[in-house]
C-alpha cells in the first residue's frame, strides 16, 4: 500500500514538473533558422562551426523557451536577450551576460 501511494506521489509530481530550458532538438533548430541553414548539405565546415557553438550556448546557457520562441519569431536578437537576462537577474545580478556579444 506504501508503495503505491509512494508511486502515485511520484507520477503526479512529475507530470506537474516541466522542463523550462530549451532541449537539443529546440537549440538545434533555433541555430539552423538564425544561420539561415534549411538543410544538413548546407552546412560547411565554418558555417557548421558557427551553429554547433550556436548549440552549445543554447544548451550551456541554458536558453529557456521564451527565449527560444522570441528568436523563432524573428524579433531582433537583442529585445530577445534583454528580456532574457530580466527574466534572469535574480541569479546572476552581479554578472552581465555573455550572450550575442
């Protein structure tokens, strides 16, 4: 009986747990669309340098989906940072961050 009520606390939490920060699949595409790649055969040794730091970042960072979205959208890099980092601010005050610079 323990262990039943033990597994439905489990499940519960995690279906009202989401994931906030963009996934690969998520990084992978918002750098193909900002480097304006469509397909793999596109992707020559500089270019696909630029995208897998583009990756990297994104993942690293980590963007979070508002972020990811709001570049999707194509609104200037810098509105989409700006909010970014206010949405951020509370972890990281003191130091200003090294994204698009």
């Amino acid at each position: 009986m323990k262990r039943s009520a033990a597994l439905l606390v489990a499940l519960a939490l995690a279906a009202g747990c989401e994931r906030k920060a963009a996934g690969v699949p998520e990084c992978r595409t918002l750098a193909y669309r900002l480097y304006g790649v469509r397909d793999e055969q596109m992707l020559r040794p500089a270019l696909r340098q630029q995208v897998d730091e583009r990756i990297r970042e994104c993942l690293l960072t980590p963007y979070d989906r508002e972020l990811v979205a709001c570049l999707e959208q194509g609104m200037r890099e810098r509105v989409c940072v700006r909010a970014f980092e206010a949405r951020h601010t509370l972890a990281t005050e003191a130091q200003p961050s090294p994204l698009f610079r």
